[in-house]
C-alpha cells in the first residue's frame, strides 16, 4: 500500500515534507494517523475528499465528526457567506444569531434552559469542570476511565498514570491530577465507593462520562448505565456532566440525553454546534446552575469567569444555527444513522466471509472498526503500554491499506456517516473494504 502513496500522492509529499520542518509532528492534528504521509486536501463536499495530486476519497473521517449533513453542505455554506460579507466572522459584539442558536439548542434538549457558546469541547469541558466546582462548592470530578473529554489537565485521559512517561499524562503535575479519579467502565459499585470515599474530603462536584461509553463507545456503555449514575449523582448532590461533544445532534437533535432518556445537569457541546465551522464548543443547563455564568463584574461569591475572544462569535453561530435547523428539517441524523447500519452490516459480513478477527458494531452514525486486537485497553493492565505500542502500528497500517483503497477513516478504527453517505456510497465503500480485506 505505500507503493500505491508513492506512485500518486507527490503532491502531499511535499507538502508533508514542509510540513515536518515548520509544524511539530508535520501536522496539526492528527485524526487520521497519516501514515506515511498526511493527505494534503483541497476539496470536500459531501461524502468526498479530494487531494492536491486530484485522488478522490470516501469520506468517514467527516473532519472528526461536525459534519452530519456532509462535508462543505451548500445552504450553510451560503449562510455564512451572507455573514461574512456584512459583519464579517467577528465583532466582539452581541450578534441575533448566538440567541437563535440557544433557543434552537433549548428546543432540541429542555435540559439545556441555558446555553454558553465557547471554541472548542475541550473548553466547554473545562467550563463544566469550573461551574460545576462553584456551584457545589466541592472540588473533586470524577469521569470514567478511556472517556476522552479534551486535552485539559483537569481530565486528560491517563490519570492514574502520572510519573510513567505516558503521553497523556507529561506535562501535568500531580496537584492537577489528585482531584480528578477516574472509575472503571460499567463499574458502577466502584463509582459509588469512589463517591464515598470523597465524601471524606469534601464531597464530588461532578461526574463526568460519555453517555455512549468511553472513547464514543469504544467501551459500550449498558442500557441502564446512564440512569443509574444520575441515581447515584443524585444521591451524593454531585452534578451529572454528559458529553455531548460527539453525540449532541448526531444520535439525534436531543442528543444521547435524549436518546437514552436522562436528565444531564450539565450538557459539554462541540463539533455540531458549529456546523461544521471552527470555534465550535459550549455548555448548557438549567437556569440556577448556568447562573454562575451570570452577574455584572460586580458579583460574588458563586460567579465564575469563563470567556474568549472568539467564544460565541457570528460566524460559528450563524453556521451551527443554520446547520441545526437544516438537519432538524432533513431529518439528517436518522439518515446518517441508517447509513451507519448499512455500512456496519456489509462490514460484519465482510469480517465473516474472511474470518477475520475484527469487531464492528455501531450506534447509529458511529461506526466502531476494530481491526488491530486489544481492544479493551485498561489502564489497570501491567500490558497497557506493551500493548498500546503494536496496536497503535498496526491502526497506521490499517489506516494507510484503508486511504490507498480511497477510504478515510478516524484513525484507521472507527467512520462517522451522514446524510450525504447514501446507500450508493456505502455499496461503494463496502466494495473498498473488501479489497482490503481480502489482501489482510
Ligand atoms: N469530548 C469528547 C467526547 C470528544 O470526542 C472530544 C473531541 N473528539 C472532545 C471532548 C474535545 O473536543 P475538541 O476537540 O473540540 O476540543
């Protein structure tokens, strides 16, 4: 498969190869494994991608995720455009459509009465771990372990394993970390006993998970689960936090909290709400709880300071107002969910006929593709990082077979769908998996 990256990807190389001398890593970000050289792409729409050398690509990647309508959708696009040409992206001023967006996202999900925008998951998680800290007054949080809510210290995934040189633990001290406790998957008698044993010191301001399990569901989380952490929240008086980063409008426009029927204190956003557009992040809840967003500079005690220059700016809102009402009206969710099954059932046939020893399952939109073994990583194994190295090999290998075959996936293991992913689409990707696989 490199063969094939090096008869008809030059023009990547070169990009790359700049790349390496002016970006740490040759990359910006790293969604897509990029072996053995990152895809330089110039074109996207819908279920698309096209490269500088003029190869055209399936598209799962769906940069990470925002894109349930497809890449690049049209209507939005020409929304933003609108923007751009009156008020340009930014203003620093208050603009209808950050109040459009709130009403629409409180339309969707009753939890959220109230919704803050910021620029990313990452800081919408750090929010939550900020209001939920002064509205209870406590300062531990605790989340699940393999969950991944963002690059902040507070809960970087990796915590028990400060000192061991891990990549997600460097660069974070101790204190960071002894506040936050990570509990196992499913463990929901250790979730009780880690709140008992903070009561000790002050009591839990919140627990933090994934509504569809860690890692988007790479540990699946049971039927029952979500409903019996609100239980135990609400017997310990800590704050439910749900992460909706990826599920928020993808599982459907109530996100998992509607999906799964329960009740988030407070809701983390990204990816979605921005439709498709940078600066996409955000926290949401009820009216007494975001009232510690609230208050004049004048305020005390409960008010806590979260903000940013580009934080609910025109062109995020006026894009993620129009991308949500857009697939409100399409009913695009349910659509990329059932291209989901489509593609998860062609590929659990596909893994039968070879009998390979891969897993496929999906929930809706997110299409889960084991194919390197040693899925189930715990961070309590002693083989964590003995493993961690091949598999993260292999997913490269995997990655790249998947790409020369003209499919983009998340890192070789895991395919977003949407609304553009039509069953055409899908047959013809099926047919890319086979090859692969048939060569594997
Ligand atoms: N939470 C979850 C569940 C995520 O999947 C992600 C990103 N993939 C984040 C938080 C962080 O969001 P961002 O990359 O926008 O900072």
């Amino acid at each position: 498969y490199r063969a094939w990256f090096e008869k008809h990807t030059a023009g990547s190389r070169a990009t790359a190869a700049e790349a390496a001398a002016y970006i740490p890593g040759g990359v910006q970000h790293n969604l897509a494994l990029n072996e053995p050289w990152p895809l330089d792409v110039v074109r996207a729409e819908g279920p698309y991608l096209w490269d500088v050398d003029g190869n055209r690509y399936l598209d799962f990647l769906q940069a990470g995720g925002p894109t349930v309508l497809g890449s690049n959708y049209g209507p939005v696009r020409e929304k933003v455009a609108e923007l751009l040409a009156g008020c340009g992206p930014v203003t620093g001023m208050l603009h209808s459509s950050e109040v459009r967006l709130a009403k629409l996202i409180h339309d969707f999900m009753p939890a959220v009465s109230k919704f803050r925008m910021l620029g990313s998951g990452t800081e919408g998680v750090m929010a939550a771990v900020r209001v939920a800290r002064a509205y209870t007054g406590r300062a531990h949080v605790i989340k699940v372990g393999g969950a991944y809510h963002g690059w902040s210290d507070q809960v970087v995934y990796g915590l028990r394993i400060p000192g061991t040189g891990s990549l997600e633990a460097t660069g974070i001290p101790e204190g960071a970390l002894r506040l936050t406790q990570e509990v196992a998957p499913g463990d929901l008698d250790g979730l009780r006993e880690r709140l008992v044993a903070n009561e000790e010191t002050g009591g839990t301001a919140a627990v933090f998970v994934e509504p569809v399990g860690p890692e988007s569901g790479t540990h699946l989380v049971r039927p029952d689960e979500n409903a019996r952490i609100r239980e135990l929240c609400d017997e310990f008086g800590a704050l439910l936090v749900f992460d909706e980063v990826v599920t928020a409008f993808r599982l459907g426009m109530g996100g998992a909290q509607g999906h799964f029927g329960v009740r988030p204190d407070l809701t983390v956003f990204g990816k979605c709400v921005a439709g498709g557009y940078p600066a996409a992040g955000g926290i949401g809840g009820g009216d007494e709880i975001m009232g510690v967003l609230e208050g004049g500079l004048t305020a005390v005690g409960k008010r806590a300071f979260v903000g940013g220059t580009l934080s609910a700016n025109p062109l995020s809102c006026v894009a993620g107002y129009h991308a949500l009402a857009e697939m409100d009206r399409t009913g695009a969710p349910a659509i990329a969910g059932r291209a989901g099954d489509r593609l998860c059932a062609g590929l659990a046939a596909l893994i039968a006929r070879y009998e390979l020893p891969y897993v496929t399952y999906n929930i809706g939109s997110i299409v889960h593709l084991h194919t390197s073994g040693v899925l189930h990583l715990s961070l309590d194994d002693p083989d964590f990082f003995t493993e961690l190295g091949p598999r993260t090999e292999m997913l490269g290998q995997m990655s790249m077979a998947f790409s020369a075959e003209g499919l983009i996936t998340i890192a070789g293991s895991r395919l977003y769908t949407s609304m553009a992913h039509t069953d055409e689409v899908v047959d013809d990707a099926l047919a890319r998996f086979d090859r692969v696989f048939a060569r594997v």
